[in-house]
C-alpha cells in the first residue's frame, strides 16, 4: 500500500503545481486591475485608463484565485493525509 501512497502523494504534488500555474494569470489580472485603479494616470496600455476593464480584472482574477485557493486547499489536505500514512 505504501507504493500507492507513494504515487498518489507524486500526483498530489503535481496537481498542486499545475494549479498554481493556472491560477497565475488571475493573480497578475489582479495586479494590473489594482495597477489601473491605483497607477495615478501611469497606465501602461490604454486598456488600463478605463475603471470598468480594471474592475472587470479584479473580478475575474478574484474568481480565478478564489478557485486556485479552493483547490489548493482541499489538495494540501490530501497531501498532509498521505504524508501522515506514509510517516507511520
């Protein structure tokens, strides 16, 4: 049984990493989102001069992140279960 919790913690650590590298481009949406709000008239695209596009980053990088977290969560519960049946 020890092999399949071998394996099955490998699958958990790349699931983890795989999700963070999806959820990336949500935290740089919230960046640029704060950027445009907050950059004082120094928006580095135009697309970043308008308050509705930099609101509409935050919230889809709110919900991408939200997700990521979610997900990540739930796989670093998995992961301390393995690592704790594996250390017996």
């Amino acid at each position: 049984m020890s092999a399949n919790e071998q394996v099955e913690l490998a699958a958990v650590k790349r699931s983890m990493v795989m999700t963070q590298v999806v959820g990336l481009p949500g935290t740089i949406m919230i960046g640029f989102g704060i950027y445009g709000l907050w950059g004082y008239g120094r928006e580095l695209h135009s697309f970043l001069a308008d308050p509705i596009n930099c609101y509409g980053l935050l919230a889809v990088g709110g919900l991408i992140a939200l997700w990521e977290s979610i997900k990540i969560i739930k796989l670093a519960k998995r992961r301390k279960q393995l690592e704790d049946q594996l250390a017996k």
